[in-house]
C-alpha cells in the first residue's frame, strides 16, 4: 500500500509495498490491479504533532510513529516547525486550546507542513461550529471524520448524535468530493466502508471489523495514523491518507479474528498495528478506485 520510503519510515519490512485499486466496472469476484504510490517519503521517522489523548499515541507508537502532545497556545506553533504533521482533533474544547490549535494551523502553513483536521461532533454546538469555521479557512491538507460529521460540514443535514454518526458512508460521498474542490483538500469519510476524494479521483476502502466503534477514539487515533503517514508523503497527502487508511482496516480485520469482544479487541488491534508489515499490507488491502 505504502510508496518505499513510507513503509521505510513506519518500519514496514517490504521494501516497496504496493497498492491494490480495482479496476473500473469489475464485479466482486475480479482481480486486483496493482497500482504504485507515488509519495516522496521522508527517511525519518514520521513524527507527527498531535492534540490527542492516550490512546492515540498508543496507536501512532505501534505503527511506527513518534506522537507528540502538546495544545498549549504559547508553545503548539512553535513545535510544528520541528514535527513532520500536525494533526487537530476538537474532540475536547476550551478557548485556550483553540487558539493553540488555531496557533499550530497558522505554523504548518508557514513551514509546508501537513495538517489534518478532525471535526469531531462539529454540528453539536454553536462553539463547535465557530471553531471549525475558524480551523478550515486556515487550509488544511486533509479533512477525516465520520459520515455525519462531513454531511453536516458541507452544509447537509446530518442524523448524527455527539460523537456517534447516524449516516452511511456512501451519504457522504457526494458532500467529500464538494469538500475537497471547495477547500483544495483530501477528504476522508470513515466507516464501515471508507471513502477517500481529492476532488478528481477517488477510492472506496473496505475492511475493519464491527467491533472498531465500539472501542474509544479509535477513529480519532485513525485521524492521527493519517497525520504519521502524510508525515511522510507531504507532497501525496490523498496517497498518504489511502495508506494509512487501509493500514487500519488490515489491522482491524486481523484483530478482529480472534478478539471476544472490544476489551481484546483493542490491545489486539494494537498488536496487529505493529505487526503488519509491507507484503501482509499489499496482499489484505481492499481498495477499489471509482
């Protein structure tokens, strides 16, 4: 899935692990065809600056990654100059966090650095909105949430309740291809079938397991995996996003065949996460181009 320095810089051990996109028009049982990514990876460690919690270093850590986390205002812009990403998540909110936030948005601008916005329960208060409304004029490279949350910021009414999304995937998509020609960015819609648009081309992504949403801030830990991988591939952010993305769903699947439930589930998918590797990734990938 991954371009060679991408797998490199996450510890994959293929040495240029590829993608699979089905061809257009083929049913379920035909072939993949084999595409190449064409990110121009770091050599480094992806290190990717993150407002996140626990969990979601867990995560970055088992793939590779070396997260960061900081939110204060005077010290987030600054820190982007040194980080590989940044990555917003406003999933927790207070005034000061936000001009931290909006302050590290302003220094990846300035100093080319990825960023990737996570507009987690956006539409649920009138301080949530104003916040992304401020956090999107500030370009970010790419956009991840869940279906209701992209509905609802393309300007769709949304069934969507706090965190929890009340939409389908597929809803969304037309909402992430306007996203992406509106603000020049990748969207990613996720569930259970993910969907990826930079506004000219697209890919379903499928995989994962049931038990995803049932274990806390998974999906905003995704958010940051695409954070690390774009880290890498910063002039291929909807080839880093598609990567990081499939990442997920081969390890979600993998976990998902001997877990009883969420609580093993969630350590196993970490196992899984820090396991696979570039030839396991290009044979489990389910990606579909549209």
């Amino acid at each position: 899935m991954l371009a060679e320095g991408v797998a490199r810089s996450l510890g994959l051990s293929s040495p240029a692990p590829r993608a699979f996109a089905r061809r257009k028009g083929a049913n379920a049982d035909a072939k993949f065809t084999r595409t190449t990514f064409h990110g121009h990876a770091r050599d480094a460690a992806a290190r990717a600056l993150h407002h996140q919690l626990r969990r979601y270093a867990n995560v970055l850590l088992a793939a590779g990654a070396s997260p960061a986390m900081l939110h204060a205002e005077e010290e987030a812009g600054e820190f982007v100059a040194i980080a590989g990403a940044l990555t917003i998540n406003i999933g927790t909110l207070s005034s000061n966090w936000v001009n931290g936030m909006q302050n590290a948005a302003r220094s990846a601008a300035k100093n080319r650095k990825p960023w990737v916005l996570d507009p987690v329960a956006h539409y649920a208060t009138g301080f949530r909105r104003e916040t992304v409304a401020r956090l999107i004029d500030l370009n970010p490279t790419i956009i991840r949430g869940n279906a209701s949350e992209i509905l609802a910021l393309g300007g769709v009414e949304s069934r969507g309740q706090g965190v929890d999304s009340g939409d389908l995937v597929e809803e969304a998509e037309e909402a992430a291809h306007s996203l992406a020609i509106r603000y020049g960015a990748v969207v990613a819609v996720t569930g259970a079938v993910d969907f990826v648009s930079d506004g000219a081309k697209a890919v379903r992504i499928a995989g994962g397991s049931p038990l995803m949403p049932k274990v806390t801030a998974l999906g905003c830990a995704l958010t940051c995996l695409v954070g690390a991988f774009a880290a890498t591939a910063p002039d291929d952010p909807f080839n880093a996003t598609v990567a990081a993305l499939a990442s997920f769903a081969v390890a979600g699947e993998k976990a998902a065949q001997l877990a009883d439930g969420p609580g093993s589930f969630s350590w196993r998918f970490l196992d899984a996460l820090a396991q696979l590797d570039g030839t396991t990734l290009d044979a489990a990938a389910r990606v579909a181009s549209i």
